[in-house]
C-alpha cells in the first residue's frame, strides 16, 4: 500500500496547474461512442479515472491515444461488444460503466455492466439510472455477475422528471437520449458547468439540445452523431482543493488553468473565511493574507451552490478559523467520515444528525451525520492516517501538510484518480515528504 510520509508546518508556496475536470472529461470519453467517427479531447489529465475509461473503451474496440500534453483522440468506428468479466476486471470500484449503457445500445443493441462501486461517501444506487434506461426502451435482465441491457425496437425519446437534480442521472439522459427516435424532456436536470461542457460536446458532435432556466433540457434525437473536437473545462475541485491547501498553510498558490465563472460560490465563502485571491488571466492565485482567519456557516446544494467536494478541504482550514463554523452537507449524506482523522490531529469537530443550516434537507429525518460544527482555531499535529476516498484522501494530505510534526499517510493511491501528478505539485509548491509504495 502506498504511503506518504509528511513533515508539516511549512506554507506552500508555488504554482500548481489543473487540467480538464475529472467530472466532465471521463463522461466526454463516453460521449465519443456516439460518433461515427473519431473524436480529439484536450486537456485530458493523467489520472487513474481516465485510465479506468480508457480501458473499459479499449475493452469496446475504441482505439485511445493519449499523450503528454493531455491530447486523447478517440475512435469508435470498430466499436464491438465486451464480456462481462473482463468489463468487471477493468472498472474496479468506478461507476462509470454504467453510462456506456445508452451509447452501446444505440451502437450494439445491447450493452453489459457489472456490479458497481465508487467512493463510499453515500447512497449512489443505480436503480435510478436502470428505471431511466427502462423510460427508453430498454430491456434490462439482472444475471448473477451483473446486468444485460437489450435494446429490441430501438431507444425512443421519453418524458423524465428528477425527483433530485443528479448529476450522473442527467449524463445518463443526455448521452442516451441524443441518438433516441423523436424528443426527450428532462426536468429536474443538474445544470453544472460539466453538465454544460458535455452539452457543447454533444452539440459539436450534431445533437440538438436546448437548455431552459427552469432546470429542463429537451433534446430532439438524431439518428446519427460524428466525433468531436474539444478542450475540456477545468477542474474546479482541484482548484478549490490547492486554495484549501494555501489557506490552510498560510502559503500563496498560483492554480493555473483556474477561471473565475465556474468558481463564484468558491470565492465569495473563501473570502469571508478571510483568503484572498486574485485573478489572473492564466489562473487564479490563493493565498493567506495574514491575520485570523473567520468562521463560516456552509451549505452544499447542487449547481450554483457550494460544491460538495469543496466542502473537504475547506474544513482543514476552518479548524484554524477563530470561532464555530457550521457545514451542512445536503448532497451526499456520509460525507464527513473523514473528520475523524482530524480529530485524531487535534480538530474539535462534532458531527450531528440535525440540520444545522438555514433549510431542512432531505436527509433531516433519516438519521444521517450530516452536519458538523467546528471550533477553531486548534493546533493540528502529526498523526498516522489512512485515506478513506478521493476527496477526503486530499483534505487528510492538507491536514497533515498544515500540522506540526510527522504524519504517515496511507492508501494515497485514492488520490491519483482526481488529482493529477500530485505529488509532483506537492514537490513544487514545497512540500516537506516522502513516499514509498
């Protein structure tokens, strides 16, 4: 298991840059199956997510290659199907397979996924996207290694209301409904940045999609798409999670690739916590200003509210703000799982199963940790520390860059599916550690 030794106490000081969001670029590798012809993606980052979809689309017949400089081209023209095993053997925990259903189906008339994991941080079923592949046309029969999807009339446009505005339930509409005979109209839809990313990636491959204000996306089907050619947005939890880190460090870090639009809801809480920033027209720079940092009242929500990925990070800083600051996470409901560790480092942080935001979320009343108070400001110190998930994985490695003293950190490989070559920006910002496999 690989293990990062780190001596903290030291601000990180440098420039780190990020390339296209792990949220959008796996999903536009998805995309890719759609056309007839090759597709080129920029800015692709080398992470273990990527490698998973790469795979899982080289399992399929798509011909990938990806170079140094983040360049992937993609072609589906001898697209095939792929057993079961060996599509199970490659996705490990990711769920990403899931969403190559709507695609094969239209390009195979049938398509196979295994069971699926993904990171332990709350209730991801995908009964939801079953019952929207179903709304289709699809034929889905349970077997005892995983599920088989048929499409015998062919995938037709349908009607989809999102009882919660999913993500992964919108990539699942969009990437299926394109190529599906006559119109979809989804309400409810997620409207995030990725979301809209992967909207100009389908348009640019010929799809007909409008947006309205209200959270509805209709899409007029198509019966036959072409590649694309498309730099990814960047990622904006890897932005967040090196502002973290400056802040949390008393350092000063340049993310380069970062832009102001996507990060709004970002900024505005990094400021009242008492960061500064300053943007620039290659990035955004972060830093500690000096001074005492102040507590903050945070509530997740979906697009265009505060990220819950940003929330991790976030609160190793505010273990070092002057007084309680209250988080209430209203998106995944096991989310604070990684505390513990911070805890064990000297955070007073106490979780509860209350609301404790300006609104009753959906989990209030379902006995879930969701909320979490912390007092600050408190010296953190070196501890041993196993990396529970990507996100949380992250915040562990910023808590143990900002305490006093030695922490071994363990399971680190967590962190290369989000954060690309990290160790290395590690390395050039300052960062005092050492790392064994």
């Amino acid at each position: 298991m690989s293990q990062i030794t780190v001596k903290g106490g030291k601000p990180l000081v440098g420039r780190v840059d990020v390339r296209g969001a792990k949220n959008l670029v796996t999903k536009a590798m998805v995309a890719a199956l759609l056309g007839d012809t090759a597709s080129e993606l920029r800015q692709v980052p080398h992470i273990s997510d990527v490698e998973v979809v790469s795979s899982l689309l080289q399992l399929h017949g798509v011909k990938i290659t990806h170079d140094d400089d983040g360049v992937m081209t993609l072609d589906p023209t001898n697209v095939k199907s792929a057993r079961m095993v060996d599509i199970d053997a490659h996705a490990g925990s990711s769920r990403i397979p899931i969403l190559f259903c709507g695609p094969l189906l239209h390009q195979l008339g049938e398509a196979f996924i295994p069971d699926l994991g993904g990171c332990h941080i709350g209730d991801r079923p995908i009964d939801y996207h079953l019952e929207v592949l179903r709304k289709f046309g699809a034929v889905i029969e349970k077997q005892p290694n995983g599920i088989r999807l048929s499409a015998p009339d062919g995938l037709k446009g349908a009607k989809i209301s999102l009882p919660y505005p999913s993500v992964g339930a919108t990539e699942q509409v969009l990437l299926t409904s394109v190529r599906a005979e006559g119109l979809t109209e989804l309400t409810g839809a997620a409207v995030e940045p990725e979301i809209m990313d992967l909207i100009a990636i389908l348009q640019k491959m010929g799809a007909i999609i409008s947006v309205d204000t209200d959270r509805v996306i209709r899409i007029e089907g198509v019966k036959a798409l072409t590649g694309y050619s498309h730099s990814a947005l960047f990622d904006r939890n890897e932005a967040a999670s090196w502002a973290a880190a400056a802040l949390a460090t008393g350092g000063d870090i340049l993310v380069g690739g970062a832009r102001q639009q996507e990060m709004m809801a970002f900024l505005n809480v990094y400021r009242k916590v008492g960061g500064a920033f300053e943007i620039k027209d290659d990035g955004i720079r972060f830093y500690h200003p000096g001074g005492e940092l102040s507590p903050v009242v945070i509530e997740t929500d979906v697009h265009p509210g505060f990220m819950t990925d940003w929330q991790q990070p976030l609160v190793v800083a505010l273990t070092q703000a002057t007084g309680l600051s209250i988080v209430h996470e209203t998106v995944y409901e096991n989310r604070f799982g990684f505390t513990d560790a911070l805890v064990q480092m000297g955070a007073q942080i106490q979780i509860y199963r209350e609301c404790l935001g300006g609104n009753p979320c959906r989990f209030g009343q379902r006995n879930f940790n969701h909320s979490a108070v912390i007092s600050g400001p408190t010296p953190l110190k070196g501890a041993d520390i196993r990396v529970p998930d990507l996100r949380g994985g992250f915040s562990h490695m910023v808590a143990a860059l900002a305490a006093e003293g030695v922490s071994n950190v363990t399971n680190v490989q967590l962190i290369s599916r989000g954060y690309e070559h990290f160790l290395a920006k590690l390395e050039a910002l300052g960062a005092d550690f050492t790392y064994t496999e």
